[in-house]
C-alpha cells in the first residue's frame, strides 16, 4: 500500500488563488505568489491537494516572468511524470493568469 500525505495551505500571506482541479485522485488547489519586490520578476506556485493523496501531496515551482523559465525543476518534473492532468491544469492556470498579470 501507498503512503498517502496531507497537502499544506501556505502560511504566509500575499498568496492568490486559482481555479482548484478536481482530479483523478481528489481536489487540487493552485495558488500564486510573486516573490519580495525586488524580485517581482518571479512568481512562486504552490500546488497542493485538499486532503490526503497517495505519493506527494505538495509540488513547489517558481516561473520567471520574463522567460518563462521553471526554477524549482525537480517538483515541477515530478508533477508532470505523476500527475499528467494536473500538471495540464497547473501549466493552463499559469498561463491565463500571467496573460491577465500587469507588474
């Protein structure tokens, strides 16, 4: 049997969040940061489950927003091997949100 893993709100403030997902295996909550004002440049995503998932629980990636480089690869190469659906839906957030994102 599977470890299942509880998945974490963030606990610091600044954090707007996007359309949740419900996917194969439960809720999914996507939420976006931009980091300290010196490094607007970069936005923080958080993408955790609404409750307890089997494997990871919890994937952390930031984007450059004038690249549109991936920082935080591991996680991001994670979700996108496990999670195929989600990571559609994280990869198709992401985008409607920065089309929409004025600095």
């Amino acid at each position: 049997m599977e470890k299942s893993y509880d998945g974490n709100k963030p606990k610091t403030e600044g954090w707007v969040k996007l359309e949740n997902y419900d996917g194969v295996d439960g809720t999914w909550n996507v939420w976006v940061q931009h980091q300290q004002p010196e490094s607007r440049r970069w936005l923080t995503v958080k993408v955790f489950a609404s409750g307890r998932v089997a494997r990871k629980a919890n994937y952390w990636v930031t984007k450059s927003l004038r690249t549109g480089y991936i920082g935080r690869f591991r996680d991001y190469a994670i979700l996108r091997e496990t999670r195929s659906d989600l990571h559609r839906h994280v990869e198709d957030q992401l985008s409607n949100y920065l089309r929409n994102y004025h600095d």
